[in-house]
C-alpha cells in the first residue's frame, strides 16, 4: 500500500501538468461501469458515475495537495469549489499521459480505471491493479468525515504533542505500539513499512504495549518516523511490488530498509522474526528491539 512517502512523489509527479488545467471529460473503465450497475462502488465513492462527470467536467484543477496517504484536488467552475479526494489503495496510481500507450508498466497500462482529459490534451489516468483505491467528489472536506480524524502531518509543529496526547486515550493503552501509531489518528501517513523500520531505529519491539512505553521511549518513536517518512520521500518511495513514479519509475527506498522483509538484521547479524499485529505482518529483529 503506497504510504505517505510514495503518495507525496505521485503528488509531485502530476502537479506540474495538471494544476491550473481544465478537465475536459471524464471517462470510466468497463470495470467501474459494472461495478456501479452492481451496487459495488468500484472506484468512484459517495455519488452515481453520472454525476460524478457532471460535477468534474468544466472544473479546473487549482491546486494539488497530499493529505496523509491522499491526493486532494481542489477543482472550481463559474465560482463553485469541490474536492476530489482519492485514496490510492493497495495498488493504485496516478499518471499523466499522452496517450494510455505511454504508460510504461503494462499492468497500470492494462488496469486504468478513470481517465480525466484535459485542456492541454494530457490525461490524467488513475489506474488500480486491484480496485481497491477510491476518488469521492465532495463539497468540502466536512462531506467525507473521515477526513477530519486524520492526525496532523508529521512534519507539522503540533504533530509530536498530538501523537503524545494519544496515549492517554484508553483504546490505545492496552494495543501494541506497531497497531497504535499504523492508525492515522495518531499518526499521519505511517504504513506498515515505515512504522517497522522506526521501531527497529528506536530498538522498541512492535508488539510491546503501548502504555508501557516511557516518555523517553514514546517521543523518540515518533522522531524516528519522522526521519524514516522524510527518507523515504527522499529515496523516492519504497518499490517492493506494484508502486510507480506518476512517470513510471520506481523508489529507492527498498535498497535502505533495515527490517521490512529482510532476512538479517543489518546491525547484529540476527535472524529477523515476523509477527503479525492488527492483521499486518511486522518485521523486527529480537536483538536490537525490546
């Protein structure tokens, strides 16, 4: 699933040739035609394909924003402002073509699900090998809830005192500390990959309770997902399986990985163990982390 290291590359892969553009015509794939007709909202969440055009097609696109794990366009037409917010799911993406041929994985190429042309005869091509991604068209944010809870982005001043706050909340007390700061309430943008490698630099077990962290322990987590976050947007995002560049090309951030799928630990030598938390396999070194 793309974290927020590899969405903030996708952000910045289509910003500069879809912002301040006009979005022609929006078309959607077999796959979200039959899911709709199936009452399964393949895709397109929260409104009929219909209206989903009506309220897309005529919008310019005026500003691109990344907001946790999601793109958010901001759109307006004659005065009226809506959001499109898309969630990029297991294995989805964002490219901007000429043309479909000139996506260069044949499996995006194959797996395009909406197309968005636009003025300056670009496309705009969400593909999803998988479909679990999603974009909803909104009024404004207060229209998609979930939204809201989203803890602030970790590169933010007031994201530390919020991340600390968390831990007197009861249902976190008694969760392991992997499944607490994976939820994006806490902390924003942190998946499965980034959250082992920060456990592995703070020396912290994933499936250590969270309330049995010390203030020490808790405050040096979170600056070390911060400075694994602030990698990975550096490296490009991690390229384990599906996960492309808006231009095709792949992250670096797999060549720097301590634990995420290693069979070693890079530090003492010890095998490392894999323990599923919350339903997610977590990689850690027995060793290193206590």
């Amino acid at each position: 699933m793309p974290e927020l290291p590899e969405v903030e590359h996708v952000k910045r892969g289509i910003e500069p040739y879809i912002k301040n553009e006009r979005i022609k015509k929006v078309i959607f794939s077999d796959n979200v035609i039959k899911g709709k007709k199936d009452n399964r909202e393949t895709i397109i969440k929260g409104m009929e394909l219909d209206s989903f055009a009506k309220l897309t097609e005529g919008y310019t696109i005026t500003r691109v924003l990344r907001r946790s794990k999601y793109i958010v366009l901001h759109i307006e037409r004659d005065n009226d402002q809506r959001i499109l917010i898309s969630h990029l799911g297991m294995a989805g993406g964002f490219f901007v073509v000429d043309d479909l041929e000139d996506i260069a994985t044949p499996n995006y190429r194959k797996h395009w699900q909406v197309i968005f042309e636009l003025e300056n005869e670009k496309k705009l091509v969400y593909s999803d090998i998988r479909r679990f991604g999603e974009i909803r068209n909104v009024a404004g944010f207060e229209s998609y809830p979930p939204f809201l809870e989203i803890a602030p982005e970790p590169f933010e001043e007031e994201a530390l005192a919020h991340y600390l706050s968390c831990f007197d909340i009861n249902k976190y007390a008694n969760k392991p500390i992997k499944q607490m700061i994976l939820d994006h309430k806490v902390i924003a943008g942190a998946g499965n990959i980034y959250a082992c490698e920060a456990l592995f630099r703070a020396g912290i077990r994933p499936d250590k309770i969270a309330h049995t962290l010390n203030h020490q322990e808790r405050e040096m987590l979170f600056y070390y997902v911060r400075e694994v976050l602030k990698e990975g947007i550096k490296y490009g995002g991690t390229s384990i399986s599906d996960y492309r560049h808006a231009d095709g090309k792949t992250g670096e951030m797999q060549l720097h990985l301590n634990v995420y799928k290693q069979k070693y630990c890079k530090i003492c030598g010890h095998e490392i163990e894999t323990k599923v938390i919350a339903t997610r396999n977590s990689h850690f070194c027995p060793n290193c982390q206590k």
